[in-house]
C-alpha cells in the first residue's frame, strides 16, 4: 500500500471538498488512444491482447504502467491532503479565541458555527436605522438567513458574554455603522477578528470610517427599493 494513515472524522472535513474536486476533474478512466496519438513516439497496435491457452484477456504491459503511476499519483495527492488537514485541525484546535472578560486563553464556551445566522449590529436607539434593518431582516430571512442581534436571547450570565458567543455562532455579521455607536464597533471588531464574513451598511449621510474605506459597503439612502437591489447583490457576492 502507498499509505495506511488512519484519521478521525473530524480531519477529513479538511481535505474532503478538495479531493472530490480532484477526483471529479481527474482523468482517470485514461483515454489511452487519444494519449497516443498527441505522441508521435509511441506506436500502438492493441492496448490488450486475449490469452486463449488460460481464457484471459491481458492489459497490454505498457498501459498497466501507466495506470499503475497514474493510481499512486492519486494516492499521494491524498496522503498530501491528508496530513494538510491533520495540520489545519491540530492549528484550528490550538487556535481559541481569546476570553478578554476573564483574561483567559480561551473561551470555555463549546460553540458551534451556524451556516444561516447572521448577527446584526445596529444602534438601537437610532429609529431610522432600526426601521432599515427591519426591512434588512426580512431580505434576509427570504433568502433562508437566520437573522439575530442581541435583544432576540436572554441569558442569566454576562451580557458582554451573550455577545459574544452570538457572533462566535453566527457564520455572518451585518453592521451598521452609521452613528458613532460603540458597542457596534466592538461587536464588528470581534466579528473581524473571529474571520467572520461581515457585510457593512451606513447611512449617505454619515461619515465614513477611514479605516473601513477599502471595505465593500452599502450607502443607502431614502430609496429602499435601491438599498433592497444593493443589498440583494451583496448577498449574492458573500455565498459565491
């Protein structure tokens, strides 16, 4: 055999999408003849010839060879994928998220990635901007998003925890940055650092943040019809 590794299930997440991909694209049913025919060395007459004495049909030596190479080619392009995983696994594992409320490594909390929620960070005492995340969460919840902020979950503990394992869950974050609101600079500085994928929105009128700037975001105005089409397509730009 060409390896023997034996892996948990876990690791194989890794490599698996890639391997399909590799395995789908791969020639491997190899056109033989058309391989011959770009190689104007190589003569062929027959790729296998019938053994009547013992009634078998034998593979032409030749071609065997190459199957043979083209198999351990594979082979060894999934050992490589293999022993990647094995290493994005072990550094995702030793790669917590840091606990800044109790100054801790890691945060004790065992929290799963949900592919659907997106959490909206937004000023609440704003009323313009709440009325247009209303109208933002019904876009979203029509393309099968789960949209959720921090009024939707009461907790007992603290609420600065609440939120963060909110954004720890969500696969996305939408934000407004149209007020100088703090704790929506907190919530998308979190977001940014967890690598989540965050989708920006500000008001035409508000100033923009210069470190934002190279930032793809949405300035709307008093057109939702406008901001529903923009926002439509900065949905379909963050699934591709």
């Amino acid at each position: 055999e060409v390896f023997n590794d034996s892996l948990d299930d876990d690791q194989f997440i890794f490599w698996e999408t890639e391997l399909k991909e590799i395995l789908e694209n791969y020639e491997f049913k190899i056109d033989v003849r058309n391989d011959f025919k770009r190689n104007e060395d190589i003569e062929y007459k027959r790729f296998d010839f019938y053994d009547a004495k013992n009634h078998l049909t034998i593979i032409n030596p030749f071609l065997q060879d190459r199957i043979d190479h083209q198999r351990n080619l594979i082979l060894r392009i999934i050992k490589n994928l293999i022993e990647k995983g094995s290493e994005i696994f072990t550094e995702i594992k030793r790669d917590k998220f840091r606990c800044f409320l109790t100054d801790s490594d890691e945060c004790s909390k065992k929290i799963k990635e949900k592919d659907n929620q997106v959490f909206l960070a937004f000023d609440y005492n704003d009323k313009k901007t709440k009325s247009v995340i209303e109208y933002i969460e019904e876009i979203l919840k029509s393309y099968d998003f789960k949209p959720i902020n921090a009024s939707d979950k009461i907790v007992s503990h603290d609420f600065m925890c609440k939120i963060c394992e909110l954004i720890q869950e969500s696969k996305y974050l939408l934000a407004d940055i149209s007020s100088n609101n703090l704790n929506v600079g907190l919530e998308l500085g979190i977001a940014i650092g967890l690598n989540k994928k965050t989708m920006l929105i500000s008001n035409k009128n508000s100033r923009e943040i210069g470190d934002l700037k190279r930032t793809d975001s949405i300035r709307y105005g008093n057109d939702m019809e406008l901001l529903k089409k923009d926002f439509q397509k900065m949905l379909q730009n963050i699934l591709k």
